[in-house]
C-alpha cells in the first residue's frame, strides 16, 4: 500500500477532529500536532482551518462515492429488491467502519457553513444525491425485473435513506444499539417496496 502524503493525513486527522469534536474546538495546531508536523506547516497546504474542513468534506463525498461503488462491483444481486437490502447493511456497516463521516455530517457547524458557503452546500448536496441515488437504482432495477413495486423511486428512495440515517444517528448519540434493529430494518424496507403479486 502507497504511503499517504501528508496533505491526506492532515485531511484524515482533520476528519477525526472535526466529526468528534466539532469545528469551533478543533484547532489547527491539534491537527498539525496529530501528523507530526510543525504547527505553522499545515497553512502550506490549507490556509486557513475553512479550508480544511471543504478539504474534508469533499475527502468524505470521495470516499462514499468510491466505498458505494466498489460494494457494488464487488456484490452480486438476484434482483433489485435483494440489492436494495444490500445497499441499505452496507450503509450500516460503514456508519460504523467510518464512524467519523456520518458524525461529520450531522454537526451543527457543517449545515451552518453550507448556509453561507456554496462550496461546502455544494458537497452537502453532492453527498445526500450520492446517498439517494444508492437507493434509487436498485428500485428502478427492480421495477424492471419485478421484484419491486410500481413506485416514485426517488422517494422512496428518500425515505429508505432517512430510516437508515434515523438509525445511523440513534447509534451515533449513543440512544440506542442500532444493531439490533438491522433485522427490522431490512424487513421494513422489504415491505414498503416489494413487489407481493411476484414473490
């Protein structure tokens, strides 16, 4: 495995940073104390700390786009349906994996920043079509093979996508085990979308 540069590590220590304990108490010379290098160094390659957390949040969008994609190269399906199932315990599964992107997400500071920020509202944007997307595609596909029920995709998708983030954030407030609603979950979501006249 290629060594990371130090720009990625910076990115990555800034990730933890930022998703733990928020941007206003994430200082850059914590984050340049966390790679190992000189405190002024870091506005080499990032100006200031508004700049770093873009950094961050396009590092976050990248690595969900990639995560998503490789799951589905790498998964076989035997219908949409099955594949939507997929999709949704992979999502589960990296909310744990990289805890720290979907604490990112849902700190008060990022929202506040995409509100004045194109840049950050444009990843924001960025991320949540990626997410819904995930789900749209595999109910489209199975509308086309049967599996999946004459529906509006992109709604449905949409709602798959905020009972999986409800979980995902019960999880993350430490409320609730999210694990142990996996199986009612991926049931609910069979449900609302299956298409009964085949199955």
């Amino acid at each position: 495995m290629p060594k990371k540069s130090k720009k990625t590590e910076i990115i990555d220590a800034a990730t933890f940073l930022f998703a733990t304990k928020g941007f206003a108490n994430t200082s850059m010379t914590e984050v340049a104390g966390m790679t190992g290098i000189v405190g002024a160094t870091i506005f080499y390659h990032f100006k200031t700390k508004e700049d770093l957390f873009l950094a961050v949040l396009e590092h976050v969008k990248n690595g969900l786009t990639r995560a998503f994609s490789l799951y589905f190269q790498e998964e076989q399906f035997p219908d949409g349906l099955e594949m939507l199932l997929g999709a949704v315990a992979y999502h589960l599964h990296l909310s744990e994996t990289k805890r720290e992107w979907f604490l990112l997400l849902r700190r008060h500071y990022t929202h506040e920043l995409a509100a004045v920020n194109p840049t950050c509202r444009q990843y924001l944007l960025d991320i949540y079509s990626c997410l819904v997307e995930i789900f749209e595609r595999p109910l489209l596909l199975g509308q086309q093979d049967g599996s999946v029920r004459p529906l509006a995709a992109s709604k449905y998708a949409l709602i798959v996508l905020a009972m999986v983030d409800g979980i995902i954030q019960l999880e993350n407030n430490n409320l609730y085990n999210a694990g142990s609603l996996y199986g009612d979950l991926l049931a609910c979501c069979r449900n609302i979308v299956a298409n009964t006249t085949t199955r």
